[in-house]
C-alpha cells in the first residue's frame, strides 16, 4: 500500500487556494482571533498595531506588524497544534468550537510567516510560523526567520499588559516589498501597513454582532501609533452565550457591547 504524504510545496499552495478562495481578509481574520482567545476562556483581548521591534534581530520581529495577545489558557497540545497543516486540536473537546490547525490560516492574509509566543505551564515558549522553511528558493530567508535569540524571546511586553505568566500573543509581521520569503514568493500579493491592516480587520458591520456570540471574552483594546485608541467592553450584568459544554447544545443569545 502506497501512503499520500504532503510536501512543502503542495502546503503552501494550499494555503494560497484557502486564501484565495475560503478565507477572506478583513473580518474573517480578526474572527479567527475573537473564536481562539474565546475557545481558551481569555478575558481580554489586545490588538497592537506596532512599528516593529527594532532592536530585535528576527527580520520577523524588526517588521511593522499586527500584535494580537490574550490572557486565556494555553495547552500544550494547543499550542503544538498550531504546526499542523491540517485539522487542529480540538476535535474531540466539545467545549470548543474553531480549529486552532485550521482557522490561524486566516492570519496569513496578512503575513508569511509568524511568531507565537505562549505561557505553559508557567514557561514563556515560542514558535516561528512559516509555511516557507523547506522551501529551496526561501532558503535564505527561511534561515534567518527560524530563530529568535534570547533576547528576542523576551521583547513582548506581557508583563507592561497584564499577562505575564499566562496567554499567548501572536506577531503578524506585514507583508511588504521589503519583507518576503524571496523574489515573487507570497501567499497573496497584497501588502499592509499597521493601520491599514487594523482598520482592516476591526472594521464594519460584522463586528458587534459576533461579539455578542462570545462567552468568555469581556474586553477587547484596539491601539497603534496614528490610530486612537478604542475598547470595547460588554456591558455590566450581561448575559452570556451559553455552552457548548458538556454535549449541551442549546444556547442563549443575549448582551451588548459597548
């Protein structure tokens, strides 16, 4: 019996047709986002439009970027999840309902690769996300992407937010002319600045009502430099969305953000 097996290049292809013709970007990103932070029963969530981090030496970290951070708890299952191509980690726990293996797709509408930081179990841990490492034309990039010094590993400002010894925070570092794997390589051609991509993906109409969906989340702060900052919090004495736990499949809809 001959087993189907993935190669590198057929990952990145896939993502480029998941891109082009599933994922969406603008909302359907930050969706992916609220339904994490709230499948990991997170409080708060923060998104940072930042400069970039220029004392880093990760070109990743240097980049302009996207930081989305929340307090929620981080498995390590979870978190090792996050390398598979396909699928995720939550199938079987019907206290969840995305799929971190295939709804962090959805980020790379913005970048082509990503750094995730994560407290487990009282630990800081990393992961540098790029779809591109085996690719031979990336080589290049590919190497100077993979690693994160011991200094980069402590630039996130975790402590400064709230969050230090629990949650994980994401570095989507924009796409740029300047910031590829290589020559006429990317996931998709669009390029981003810092605010664009946050009024991007906080914008329209499709915001209040998905947040009224979340049952765990009661905060979530939009900032970057230009940008005012904006917080959203659900109103005192609000009722949730209830389950899915477990089995139970009804729910109730009720609250409002403000």
């Amino acid at each position: 019996m001959t087993a189907f097996h993935t190669t590198p290049v057929s990952i990145v292809e896939d993502l480029q047709n998941l891109l082009r013709d599933r994922y969406k970007s603008g909302f359907p990103v930050f969706k992916e986002l609220l339904q994490n932070a709230d499948d990991a029963g997170a409080e708060r969530l923060i998104v940072r439009a930042h400069e970039g981090f220029k004392e880093a030496t990760n070109p990743l970290l240097r980049a302009p970027s996207l930081i989305i951070a929340n307090d929620g708890l981080v498995m390590a299952e979870h978190f090792a999840a996050m390398e598979k191509a396909s699928g995720g980690s939550k199938g079987g726990d019907t206290a969840t309902v995305g799929r971190f293996g295939l709804g962090q797709k959805a980020f790379f509408h913005l970048c082509d690769a990503f750094v995730a930081f994560a407290w487990i179990d009282g630990k800081l841990d990393f992961k540098v996300m790029n779809p591109w490492e085996e690719i031979p034309d990336a080589a290049d990039t590919a190497n100077l992407w993979g690693e994160l010094s011991q200094d980069d590993r402590h630039l996130l400002w975790f402590s400064s937010q709230g969050l230090e010894q629990r949650g994980i925070a994401l570095v989507l570092p924009l796409r740029t002319d300047t910031l590829m794997p290589g020559a006429g390589l990317w996931l998709t051609p669009e390029k981003w600045t810092p605010e664009r991509a946050l009024a991007d993906i906080a914008g329209g109409e499709e915001l209040m009502p998905a947040l009224c969906c979340l049952r765990t989340l009661g905060s979530i702060e939009f900032s970057g430099p230009g940008a005012k900052a904006r917080r959203l919090e659900i109103a005192t004495g609000a009722s949730r969305l209830s389950g899915p736990q477990g089995g139970v499949a009804g729910r109730s809809l009720a609250g409002s953000w403000h």
